[in-house]
C-alpha cells in the first residue's frame, strides 16, 4: 500500500472532518540538474496521473480510503502552463510520455502548437516581463514556462477533462494554481464544465471546491478580487503580515492585531483561503519573503498557526512539509529547491509514523504537533463563534475569545506576563489545549481556573516552551 497523502501535503481544517491538499498527480517533467527540484512537479507533460508519488491505480486507492474515513482530498491544478520551453523533447517524463517542448508537441494530452499563446504574448523575449501590464501576465510565459490558450474551447476541453477524470475519481476540489497567470474569463469556462462531486462520497449536485492562487501582496494591477466569481481566493498577505508581527518587525507588535483580517486590507472574510505559509514561500523565498514563518522558527510557527485558527477571519489552512538541508549564502537557501524525501528510483518516501506518534523519512508533519492539531480542534469547536473579549497590553500580550466556547492568550513580550482577564466563558477548570490535552477527565498540562464571573488567572513567563494558553468547553474537566 502507498502512503496515504502525497509529496507535501496541506490540511483545510473545518471545510469537513479533515481535507487533505496533494501535490500536483499528473505526469511531469523530469528535471535532473538540479536533481529532481520539488518546482518540477509544477511541468506538466501530460493529464496521466502518474507522479513521483505514484499512478492512477495508486491515486484512486488513496482517494477512496480517504473518503471512506472522512478525509477529503483537493488537487493542485497546474493548467495555466505546461513544461519550460526549454524542457527539451524525449521520454524524460515521470511516465515516459514522448514530448517535444521547442516543437510545443505533447501528444499524450495532445497539444500542439496551436494550444499555446506564443501568438497572443506580445513582449520581445515572449516571457511576463512586467508584472504592471495584465496583458503579459495572463498571454505571457512565466519563468520559461509554455503559456496554454486558455480562450481555446479545445484547451478548456482537455483541462476540464483532466479535472473532471480526478473529480469521478472522488476528488472533492481544486487548488488553482498560478490562477493570476490566467483569465478569470478563461477559467470559469473550464470550471463551467466540471461535473459534481461523486455522489458514492457527496450529496447529489455538490459542486467541486475551488481555491485560486492568486498572489496579490498589493502593488499590482492584478487583484485577487477579481477571482471572486470563480471560488475562493489564496490570501499571501495574511502569513507575510502575522509572520512580521510575530517577528516584530517594522514595528509591529500584537496589539495591532486588534482588527486583524478585512481591517489590515485582506479580501473579504468569506472570499479567503489563509494559511501561515505554503509550499513555496516556506523556503525564504517568493511571496512574502523573509518574515514568512515555517517549521524551521517551530516556537513563533505555533503561535502564527495558533492565532490563525483561533481567529474567525477565512478558511485557514494548515502546511504539512518535509525537511531539506537549510543551507544559507549571503542569506539566501541554496538548497531551496529539494525535492522530498525519496528512493533511488526516484519515487516519494512514505509517510511513516514512529512509535512516539511523529513522523519518520524526513517528513516534518506539522499537522500532528500537539499544539497544531488541539488548535484545530479549537476551531472546529468556536466555528461559528464571534470574535470577543478582546484584551492587550499596548505591546504583545494580547488574548482573544470565541463567544462563550474558547479563548486564547499569547506573550510574545520579552518579560512574564500575570494578567485577570475575561475569558467568556463559564466558570469551571479547563486544561490548556497547547501545554497539553483532556485526556481521562483530567489535564496533562497546565490547567486554567475561570471564576463565576468569566474571569482567569494566566501567567505566561517569557521564556516558555509555547508562550500561548488556548482553553475551549470540549477541554474542560
Ligand atoms: N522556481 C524557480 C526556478 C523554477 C521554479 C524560480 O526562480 N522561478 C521564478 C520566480 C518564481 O515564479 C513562479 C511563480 O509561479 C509558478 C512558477 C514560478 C507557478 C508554477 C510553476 C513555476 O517559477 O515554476 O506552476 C510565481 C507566480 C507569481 C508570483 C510569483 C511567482 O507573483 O504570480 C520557483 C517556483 C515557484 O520559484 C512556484 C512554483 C509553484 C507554485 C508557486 C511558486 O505553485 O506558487
Ligand atoms: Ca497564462
């Protein structure tokens, strides 16, 4: 049996009892200098769905028995694009499909040179030479890659075909990926023809989930509003911003924190897809950079993602990645291109889970840290919940409730924290959902006493493992 979730995966919790995002599943190609790179799987050669992490047969076996225990699976689509130009022509795919790239031939879908917009992109090199001009970004190559005719019904055709193949599989959404790269037009045509999720897992007429990339960190004219009509929409401003508050840069401290979401210029609540960091930005750099927090900085990590999911604004979505070995040069990751862990052949290593619960080969699974996965919890058992009770010092110890079901209090200051605050919620003995858990109706870590009048006690030294306390009504004693 195959692992159960693919190269690096990435959770959306609250959408269902657990989803799952895979890595991209159809054939790539194969890119051996440097050795197989994770942003190969971002080439696509063919709709086959066969990958580093495995084929069709393994891909509809992990589908199923994720469905069959609630988890739901969502793909990366990569249809903006298909390999660089200058992938060169063979069989040097991840399932042996003969393309030729300089020829704009990849027979195994097929497209030819008619399907790409070398016609329509109108700057010298054929490459998105300027973000200012929309017309480059959506007709244009971006980073060599060959630029699909999304205004083509034949292209639109085979991509929903693809998407199509993976939603009768029982695939229950889509990430879009590189979304900003085409027409919000040309994907509602593709998205216009997709079936409804498949009725042996989803109620008749459920329609796919559908989330677009779109980095907007404001400073283009492309905005992700204009996505809206399509499904949601990826949020980068959220992790750069939380992840320079946490850091304290610019100024920034956690009593600004005070209006987070549409108040610090973030699209709508409802439109938004959130998350701490992601696949690319997790490695220094792309979008947002340097203050981009990641398992790597795990204590400041799992306040960031703890805040997250404690507060209302967007569909929060949690990283789960593997470890590569850091390696700075005049601060930038040369090794930020690694693939994941794998074999000799080339195939991704399982996820295997060690007797402590952790995870083995590499993999970092931020999702089942203690803190992370109680988290999740909390916001499983807020949703819904208004923001409240809002209290801070003026600088970063700051504490929030979700109506009367969960409350949470972090001190990123640099000196302990001993506060009376008021938490909403009913008076009682709770165990902190970060220090540890309920577990036999008692607390394996700290406990939190809120008196008659919703008020408790916190003390938080600086110096602490998690300098954050989360309490909510399924942890009380
Ligand atoms: N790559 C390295 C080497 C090749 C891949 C690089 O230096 N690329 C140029 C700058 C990054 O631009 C890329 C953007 O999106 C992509 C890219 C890409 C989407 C893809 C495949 C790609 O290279 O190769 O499907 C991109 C798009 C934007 C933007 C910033 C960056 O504002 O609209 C990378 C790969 C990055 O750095 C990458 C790959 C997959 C993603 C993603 C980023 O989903 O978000
Ligand atoms: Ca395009």
């Amino acid at each position: 049996m195959k692992r159960t979730t693919e190269t690096r995966i990435s959770l959306l919790p609250l959408l269902m009892p657990a989803v799952t995002g895979v890595s991209p599943p159809n054939e790539n190609l194969v890119i051996t200098n440097p050795n197989r790179p994770w942003w190969e799987r971002y080439q696509p050669i063919s709709y086959k769905i066969c990958s580093r992490s495995g084929n069709e047969e393994q891909f509809k076996d992990m589908v199923k028995r994720c469905n069959n225990v609630g988890v739901r699976i969502y793909v990366d689509a990569v249809v903006n694009h298909m390999c660089g130009a200058a992938g060169g022509s063979g069989t040097h795919s991840t399932c042996g499909s003969y393309f030729n790239a300089g020829n704009r031939d990849f027979p195994a879908v097929p497209y030819s040179g008619w399907d790409f917009n070398d016609g329509k992109c109108h700057t010298g090199s054929g490459e998105i030479e300027s973000y200012n001009d929309i017309y480059q970004v959506r007709d244009c190559r971006l980073s060599s890659l060959l630029d699909l005719a999304l205004e083509k019904d034949y292209v639109r055709s085979k991509v929903a075909e693809y998407m199509n193949h993976l939603i009768d599989i029982g695939v229950a959404g889509f990430r879009i990926d590189a979304a900003k790269h085409m027409w919000p037009g040309d994907i509602k045509a593709f998205l216009d023809k997709l079936h409804d999720l498949n009725t042996q897992w989803f109620s008749a007429g459920t329609r796919p989930f559908i989330y677009q990339e779109v980095i907007d960190l404001g400073g283009e004219p492309i905005k992700g509003s204009e996505y809206f009509g399509n499904g949601r929409v990826t949020e980068f401003k959220y992790g750069a911003k939380l992840g320079t508050v946490l850091r304290k840069w610019d100024g920034e401290k956690m009593a600004y924190l005070k209006n987070w979401g549409e108040g610090w210029g973030f699209v709508p609540s409802d439109r938004a897809l959130v998350f701490v960091d992601n696949h690319d930005n997790q490695r220094g750099h792309g979008a947002g950079g340097a203050s981009i927090l990641t398992f790597w900085d795990a204590r400041l990590y799992k306040m960031a993602v703890g805040f997250m999911l404690a507060h209302p604004y967007g569909l929060t979505r949690v990283m789960s990645s593997f470890r590569w070995p850091r390696y700075f040069e005049n601060g930038k990751d040369v090794n930020d291109w690694y693939g994941p862990p794998s074999n000799a052949d080339g195939s991704t290593k399982a996820v295997t889970i060690n007797a402590d619960t952790t995870c083995g080969n590499d993999w970092v699974c931020e999702h089942r840290w203690r803190q992370i996965r109680n988290m999740v919890i909390f916001r499983n058992v807020v949703d819904g919940e208004p923001f409240s009770n809002w209290w801070d010092n003026g600088s970063n110890q700051v504490a929030f409730g979700r109506g009367n079901k969960g409350f949470i209090i972090f001190n990123n200051d640099d000196w302990n924290m001993n506060v009376y605050v008021q938490t909403g919620l009913p008076a009682g003995t709770y165990c902190d959902v970060i220090s540890g858990q309920k577990e036999d109706n008692r607390c394996t870590g700290k406990q939190v006493y809120v008196s008659g009048d919703g008020k408790a006690n916190f003390q938080i030294n600086t110096d602490a493992e998690d300098p954050f306390i989360a309490i909510h009504v399924d942890a009380k004693l």
